[in-house]
C-alpha cells in the first residue's frame, strides 16, 4: 500500500523522511546523540553501534576543530579549553592526540 510513507518520502519505519516519526513510539524528533547512515540514511538511536536498517558500522567521531578532544570514556566532544569532559567530567588525557 502507498500512503503517507509513499507521498512523503518515508521508509517502512518513519512516518515521513521531514519528521522521523517512528511508527509505534511518540518520538518525533532527532536528538543530537543519534546519527544518519551515511549508506541509507536511516536515523539511528546514539547507542546503536550499527545501522538498524542495513547494518553499516557507526562512523567515527570527529572533532569540529582540530583542538577539540574525544573522551575516552563516554566518547563526548569536547571543546579544546576543557579539562575535564563536559558529559562525563573524565579528565582529559595527558599528551592528547586527534591524529589529524
């Protein structure tokens, strides 16, 4: 059957490509956390280590400035001024290294 998903550009389990609306839950927004395949394009909950629809591994985290630094422990960003992680408050390492 073509419905909504088919006029809107939706998948079996969005409601919509615009709004993510998973079927069956009342969540109609992406959190910062959660990620998009780069394969196909499928939201994806921020502790999946893979994409639910198809499987592809979750890609790396990089930094938006080459200072800024990854928490060892929970894997937060955080900005180069930091000494301790924002999310975690993990200090960060000695000798940091993003490898750029």
């Amino acid at each position: 059957s073509s419905g909504i998903n088919a006029e809107y550009g939706g998948d079996d389990l969005t409601c919509c490509s615009k709004c993510r609306l998973r079927k069956g839950t009342n969540r109609s927004e992406v959190f910062k956390e959660d990620w998009e395949c780069c394969r196909c394009f499928a939201n994806n909950f921020s502790r999946r280590i893979d994409c639910y629809k198809c499987h592809t591994k979750k890609p790396p985290i990089n930094p938006k400035y080459p200072d800024d630094w990854i928490c060892p422990d929970c894997k937060g960003v955080n900005f180069s001024k930091r000494i301790d992680c924002y999310k975690c408050h993990a200090p960060k390492p000695l000798n940091y290294s993003n490898n750029y």
